[in-house]
C-alpha cells in the first residue's frame, strides 16, 4: 500500500510510500506492525501536531504540532511520503531483528483487552504451518455489504478506528461513519486516527523540538511537571536538510560538504542529539544517511479513484509519469481527498514507481496517494531483506481481512467519489516549469514552449523578454576559459529529492544516459553545476555495483551527499563568474532537476527557469547545457570523432534498464545500509550534550533561541480574540506558496534577517539558510514572507519582499512594516487568491505569520494543510463565499479591516459565515473555516500548543 502521509508507524514493513499510517494491529495487538506504512501522506499541521500524530507525508516533513497533538489529542492529519525507496523511514524496524518482532506481535495480540467494544470480531489469524500468528480485529467478521465496496484507504481507516475504539477518543459512533463513508464523507464529517509514527526531517525538526523544549519551561513555570511534556507516538527525526552543494564536480565532495554542513550546523546538531535523549521516544537519525520525506482529527475525505491501464513505452520514465498524473490530478481537485490507484496498469508499476507517484501527492494537492498491497509489495519486502515468516504474516492478515489485491482473483468494484483514468501507453516524456510542478510540458514541445515563456509577460509561464533581447548571448571568463549564457542556459543540473534518488530505474538510467555520452565523447560544460545526491546509501552501492557511477563523475555528478540538497534549495553558490554573467545580463538562467518542487526563488535565487525532470534527463539537459532544445531535431552536441550526436543516441531502451536494476539492487545492500543507519558517523558520535531534561537557552544563540509563545501565559484560555480596524499587510493573488510565505533557501544580504545576524557577529559566508535556522524565531519571523520572487499588489507590479505600511505610505521590507503595526498595537490581515498556502505545508508557513502578529488570512480557497497550521497557531482562516474575492468586492488593500466574529466560543461554529466591514463602508460575508469542534478548541486557548500544556496541567 502506498499512501501519500506524513507520518509513519514505528514499524516499517510496508514503507513504500509517502504514508505511514497506524499499526494495523493497534495497541491490542503488536503496534509495530503496519502493513499499511506504505504511503506517503499529505498533512503537516503545525509543530506541535508532529510529535502528536502523524502518518509517514506531502508530505517530506512533518510539522510539530501533530506531535504534540498526540500529547493529548485524537487523530492525526497526514501528508504524503515515500518510504524505503526515498529514503529510511524505517529505522527502527530496520534495527530490530524479526524475531523479536513477530514475538512481540504474539504477545501483545494475547493481551487484547476483554471488555473492548470489538471483541467480538477479535480473530485468530493462523500461521500456514499450524498455530497462529495472533489475533486481529476483523472487517468480515462485521457482515456489512457496505465494507466489501468500501475504498481499499477507507478500509485502512475503519480498521484503525476498531482497533483503537475506546468510546472516548474513537468511539462506536466514528466506526459507523467510517462504515457508512458513502453517504457521510459528502457531509465533512470529522473522525479520529491514531498513527504509530511521526516522522520529522531537521527543517522541521529543530522547530519541534524547541517548542517542546519551551512548553517544558511553561509546564514547569505554571507549577506543574515539565517531564509530561514527550512525544506519545515513537519520532524519528532524520537529519536531511542542512548539507549543501558547496563542493560540486570533486571526488572529495561528500566529505567536503559534511565537514561544511557540520561547521554551520554544530549548534543545531547539537540540539537535535540533546532533544533525542531528553525526551522519550525520540530516535533522531544522523547526517549523511539518506533523504525522508513526509499531523489529530480529520474530515473523513472523499477518495478518487484513479485506474491505470496499459504499460509505459520505451523510453519513458516513472518521472515523467508522475508528472502527468499530478498535472492531471491538480486539473480535477483533489485538494483534502485521497487518491486510490487501481486497475489493470498497476501490475507494470515496480514498487519503487509506486513510491514516485505517491511521494508528489503534496504537489497534487491530495491528502494522500495511495497504492493498495499486492504482490509486487510482497516482493518489495523481500528484496529489503524482510524475513519470509514476517511477509507471510503481512500477506495472511491483509488477506484475512480483504486488503489484499491479488489480480489473478476478479476484482470487487468499488465506490469513489469520483474518477480518472489513464492509459500507460499514452505517457510521453516531459519535464514540468518553468515555475510550477503542475505546468507539464511534453519533451517534444519543449523549444517551442520556452520560447513562448520567453514573449510570454511575467506569470507562471512568462518572463516577458522582449523579442530584440531573446537571442542575446553574454560571453565571460572561467577560469581562464572562454564561456558563455544565454535565456534557456542551463547553469544548475541536479539529480536530487525524496521522489527520484531512491528509484533504481531513474537513478541506473541516468547512469546509462551517462555511460552513452561518454563513450560518444560527449562533456558537460565547466559552468554548469551538477551534482548527485542520492536518496540513501544503498542507491550508492547499487551505482558502484553496476559500474555506472564512473560514468556519472566523467560527467560532474560526482555524490555530494546525503540529502535534500538542490530540491530544498540547498544548492550553493554558482561560480562567481557565472553569477555575474546572469545578474549584470538579466539573463534567464535554467535549472533541471529531479526534485519535488519549482517554485520561484527556491532552487537557487539566480535560476528564474526551473524544470522538473527524470533523473536520465536531467544528464541530457546538463550535456545539451540548454533548456531551449527540441530533442527531436537539435543535436545535444559533438562526439570526439566530430560527429553529431542525438538524443535517442543517448538515451536506454527500458529493456537495458530492467536488466541492470535486476542485477545491481541486491537485498543485502538494505541489510547492511540500515544495520548501520542509527549509528552515526564520527562528528555527529564526538558532538557532546548535557543530560538535563530542561534545556539551558543561550541568550547570544542565532540558531536555536527560547520562543516568546508562552510569555505571561496563564491557566484561563483567552477566548475568541476578534479583529478590529486591522490593516492589510499584504495583498496578494493566487497559488501563494509556503516557499513565498518562508523560504528555506539562502538569506539574501540586504534581508532584515542578514541585518539581525550581521548585528550579532555572524559574517555573511555563515548566514546559512532561512531553513536551517528556524530554531530561532527572530530569524524566522525575519524570513517571513522574504520570498525574493514575492508579487504583492499593494507595490503596484513591483516584485519582491516589501510591503507599503498604510498609514505612512511607506515601502518597507514585510517583517519591518508588521513590527511597526505591532508596536502601534495595530492588527494586521492579509489578503489573498486561490490555493493559499499550497506546495510543502508545514507549520512554520503559520507560526511566522503569527510572530508578525497576523490576525487573519482571507482567502479565496487554501492549501488543506496550512489552512489547519494558521488555525494551530491562532490565526483565524476565511474565505470568500464562492464567486468572490478582492477584486470583485472591491477591495485594494487599503482598507481597515473588522472581522465579526462571536466574542464566545460556544458561540462559532465549524464553516458559519462571519461578516467583515471595512473602513471605506464595504461589507462581505467569509466563511470562518474552522473545520472541526477539535481546531475550535485550539482556537479558544490561543493555538495548539498552550491547549496542549493547559490540558497536561488538568490532568
């Protein structure tokens, strides 16, 4: 099963997904086993809801609040995120022989309370040679004909809700919603699930475990035991996205950028180490492992059902089918619903191009990507080194209870809320940009779409060049050599992300593409800088097996390390010659790469054109040094013999590919890779922490700083706190991502943040990024809305991250204006368009708005996880009733706002209607989108995070 989440459960059995969700044996029966682990899901509430729930998520990272929601909380909120494949997910599986796990298993199974609501369908499950392997609850032992029609994801769900039924947090009542998911999920009903895992990447890791550092200081002011403040569920923190491409192109470069990536980050590191033994059930795994890629109550969603057909031609990859199903999905709206693939197609779909598709559901937009488990799953699990008594356990239960797909048996049809379908045959090579993951373009179309980018004005899909400045070219110097630019001119080629680096067909294919050239004498030019980082070591070993990786260094992708690099905008500085060919030029530079995600100003601050494409063709756009190439007609360059040489010279037959994965990925690469995956490495074993519970704040720290969250907080929640004259920070149009709201990459050196840490000593070399020093929320509200590609209306066209102050006129940098509003006790909104919040949802996107002491976003609709992050931390999310916005009301952004809300919170309702007036005499009806009577209640304390602590004190 192969689910999009954001959480996984502690035991990684079925990890190829992007969703993780609960054991599927629950607390009566071995938690560790989870045969669903295999999908990749799609939430990130805020920070606290990481530690408090989560599954395995789009999603790529998990945001702390699910964790702390699990302090006390119910169910969780997912994102999608690939597994094994894409990275470790399953550390403490891995760790732990099999042995002890299936005795484990029997010993908790034996111990199922006797007064549960479901005891009656507590069952035996037999082992095939006699025995049993435990007991499960079983779904036919229900006799409901509505079960047998039920969405394979939908199952997944009313099994955990039985398992964990305790008439408090799930009760019978949420089983028979589940049951009756047909005629209930239209109706946004709420139900709980409980995951077994939350998974966190250091980006949101160090934030996590800061907030729970401060709530312990809280607890502990307020009179009460700060040693209640743990994760319920079991953590792993997997260190992935601190190294940087600082040393590209060099046999030394993994090494060189660890020792980089370990001076930066020393503080963080430290901290991380100091959190994973402070607190309980925290396993943080080191740098230089691999890439993971990511929570409550949850609306019971809607499911799309999405049947395959057919086989993929030759030549096209599980990258470019990925990218025509999100453009597809994204087409639909699928924007809080699962996604379910079935169908015949689905026998051709390796495990691995499962996790591919899985792991982009936070690009489509879904909750969740989800592949049920069949055999190819069974055979994933073996490969991985999973015992045969383990597989056979997995294959009996899910067989057992109908969540097994078995295409030799006919299959039963199932309900979904609504459907797409997709012929195999009919994918065609593509990459997807220049500025959205969503804007596919076929490989065929490719030159004449950049060209259309080119006279296209400013917009997702226009730079508007003018058509006398389209062919202009810039010569310049490197190192000594004579060089040169133009609009299209690839300056960054990266084999990166979760979603690509652990697919051995996409890695050993680029590996092939690189073999070909190099054989044809083909050369990557000097400026171009390219670089390798794989998704974990086993993809290492199955390089140096297959005798590819030579081929890739002869090319430049040498491995520069162990993480996120490029895809989370990791990717260093370009060569200084190079950077001042693009800025003085005002060229349109090119990056290709292999990553989740394109959006402005996150692959690199001097790349305005970035194209999402296959691992193979990220080789071919890096020889070809231009993304303005028909592959078709144009030759990628000249051999040694002076010959043209062509893409389909190039480029591996699927045959070539199938026969190197088969003899080069080997079971015990995973064995030995993961054995070691907790073990660290030398820095990370020497970095020492103090054994204190409470965490000793430095005051002069610009890493890792003591938030202001819980300053005078007392016992006595503060209610419903309304919005009166607030003035509009910011005005800004559709598809506002999380990279605009808070950038991860680097600090530019004008930025009020290069000024907070210039003040405290820290030269500009050592700024690191926005992502890695979140830790502390000076700088993260400093890098709030400090997207350099930000386009807010009330600046008029002009692009950047600067606002007007309204009451002086004054153009002043965001985070400036807004603490000019707060030191005038003046409340701010923002306005905004459609699809707020979208891309990688995490709780930061809200917590630095909040530290703006932003009141209120209204929107026209919002990303479904960000729209429960703003309501974790406080901030109230509207909408504009359907069919209207900013402009068809009329408003400029000018204005004082007043939002109506009842001052009692017995008094809001989830989805009421709020009336807003302005100063100017507008009046409009939004739609308040708290969604469930559970975001109610974090909204009366203040945030998630204070319900949390208030709620352990009354224990």
């Amino acid at each position: 099963m192969y689910i999009a989440t954001s959480s996984s459960s502690s035991s990684s059995m079925l990890s190829v997904s992007r969703v993780r969700f609960s054991s599927s044996f629950s607390k009566y029966s071995a938690s560790s086993f989870s045969p669903y682990n295999l999908s990749r899901v799609s939430a990130s509430p805020s920070a606290s809801q990481s530690c408090v729930s989560a599954l395995n998520r789009k999603f790529r990272s998990l945001s702390f609040s699910s964790a702390l929601r699990s302090l006390r909380c119910s169910a969780p909120r997912w994102r999608s995120y690939p597994v094994d494949w894409l990275s470790p997910v399953s550390l403490r599986a891995q760790a732990r022989t099999t042995s002890p796990f299936i005795e484990r298993f029997e010993r908790n199974m034996a111990t199922a309370a006797s007064d549960h609501a479901f005891k009656g369908i507590l069952t035996g499950l037999p082992k095939p040679g006699g025995g049993e392997f435990g007991k499960f609850f079983s779904l036919p032992a229900l006799n409901d004909p509505r079960i047998e029609r039920l969405p394979y994801s939908i199952k997944i769900l009313l099994e955990s809700a039985i398992r964990n039924c305790d008439d408090f947090e799930v009760t019978k009542d949420d089983v028979k919603k589940i049951i009756d998911w047909e005629n209930t999920s239209p109706k946004q009903v709420e139900i709980p699930f409980k995951p077994a895992r939350v998974l966190l990447q250091d980006f949101t890791g160090v934030p996590a475990v800061v907030d729970l550092a401060c709530m312990r200081d809280a607890m502990k002011k307020l009179g009460s035991d700060p040693d209640k403040i743990n994760p319920l569920v079991p953590v792993d923190l997997v260190v992935d996205h601190s190294v940087q491409v600082d040393v590209a192109r060099s046999e030394n470069a993994v090494q060189a950028n660890m020792e980089l990536e370990f001076q930066r980050n020393k503080e963080r590191f430290a901290f991380l180490k100091w959190g994973s033994s402070a607190f309980q059930n925290m396993l943080v795994v080191p740098p230089g492992s691999g890439i993971v890629h990511q929570p409550m109550s949850m609306v019971l969603p809607g499911v799309v059902g999405f049947k395959l057909s057919g086989k993929l031609r030759n030549g096209v990859t599980a990258t470019d089918l990925v990218l025509t199903v999100t453009q597809m999905l994204r087409k639909h709206g699928v924007v809080g619903k699962f996604v379910e693939f079935y169908g015949d197609g689905m026998s051709e779909l390796s495990l691995a191009d499962r996790a591919t598709i899985a792991n982009m559901s936070p690009e489509y937009g879904a909750t969740m990507g989800f592949f049920p488990v069949d055999h190819v799953t069974l055979q994933y699990l073996k490969l991985t080194g999973r015992s045969d008594e383990t597989v056979a356990m997995i294959e009996a239960y899910l067989r057992a209870n109908k969540m097994f797909v078995d295409y030799n048996e006919p299959q039963q049809e199932r309900l979904y809320t609504s459907y797409l379908q997709l012929n195999l045959e009919e994918v065609e090579p593509c990459v997807s940009g220049p500025k959205r993951p969503h804007d596919r373009v076929p490989l065929k179309d490719m030159k004449t779409d950049w060209q259309a980018c080119l006279d296209s004005q400013v917009g997702f899909k226009g730079f508007g060049v003018r058509k006398e400045e389209q062919g202009k070219a810039v010569s310049f110097s490197f190192h000594g050599q004579p060089a040169e630019l133009k609009h299209g001119s690839v300056v960054i080629a990266a084999i990166t992300s979760c979603t690509n680096t652990s697919n051995p067909s996409v890695m050993l294919g680029a590996g092939l593409v690189a073999k070909k050239a190099c054989e044809l004498g083909l050369e990557v030019k000097p400026w171009i800088k390219t670089s390798l980082a794989p998704g974990s070591g086993v993809v290492t070993k199955y390089l140096l097996q297959s005798g590819l990786q030579k081929y890739l260094n002869q090319l430049g992708f040498h491995i520069v390390g162990y993480g996120c690099t490029t895809c989370i905008g990791n990717s260093g500085e370009l060569n200084e010659s190079v950077a001042s060919a693009i800025s003085e030029n005002d060229i349109i530079a090119a990056a290709v790469l292999s990553g989740n995600r394109n959006f402005e100003g996150r692959v690199h601050p001097l790349t305005r054109a970035n194209y999402l494409a296959s691992p193979p063709l990220v080789v071919a756009y890096a020889l070809a040094g231009t993304v303005d190439i028909d592959f078709d007609k144009d030759p990628i360059g000249e051999g040694k013999d002076g010959k043209k040489v062509y893409f389909k010279d190039i480029w591996p037959s699927n045959e070539e590919i199938a026969e190197i994965v088969q003899s080069s990925v080997l079971p015990d690469m995973f064995k030995s890779t993961y054995e070691a995956i907790t073990k660290g490495n030398p820095m990370w074993n020497q970095l020492s922490v103090p054994p204190s519970t409470l965490y000793s704040w430095d005051p002069n720290s610009t890493y890792i700083h003591e938030p202001p969250y819980f300053k005078d907080m007392t016992m006595d929640p503060p209610g419903p706190q309304g919005v009166k004259d607030a003035y509009c920070l910011l005005h800004l149009g559709d598809s506002i991502t999380t990279d605009h709201i808070s950038p991860a990459g680097s600090i530019h050196k004008d930025s009020p943040a290069a000024k907070y840490l210039i003040e405290r000593g820290v030269d500009r070399k050592d700024f690191n990024s926005y992502g890695s020093r979140r830790g502390n929320d000076e700088v993260m509200a400093r890098g709030t809305f400090a997207n350099i590609r930000l386009v807010n209306k009330l600046l008029n066209g002009e692009v950047g991250p600067k606002t007007i102050h309204i009451p002086t006129g004054e153009k002043l940098y965001v985070f400036d204006a807004a603490t000019r509003y707060k030191a005038n006790g003046q409340d701010t909104i923002i306005l905004a368009g459609a699809e707020y919040g979208s891309g990688s949802s995490r709780d930061w996107a809200a917590k630095g708005p909040m530290l703006l002491g932003v009141k209120a976003v209204i929107a026209k609709s919002f990303e479904r996880i960000h729209r429960s992050n703003l309501v974790g931390m406080g901030i109230i999310p509207l909408c504009f009733k359907p069919g209207e916005d900013a402009e068809t009301i009329g408003l400029t952004g000018h204005e004082r706002y007043t939002i109506h809300l009842p001052t009692k919170i017995s008094d809001i309702k989830p989805g009421q209607d709020v009336a807003v007036t302005t100063d100017t005499g507008k009046s409009f009806t939004c739609i308040v989108r708290f969604d469930t009577e559970v975001e109610l209640a974090y909204f009366d304390h203040g945030g998630i995070l204070h319900y949390v602590i208030r709620n352990l004190i009354k224990q």
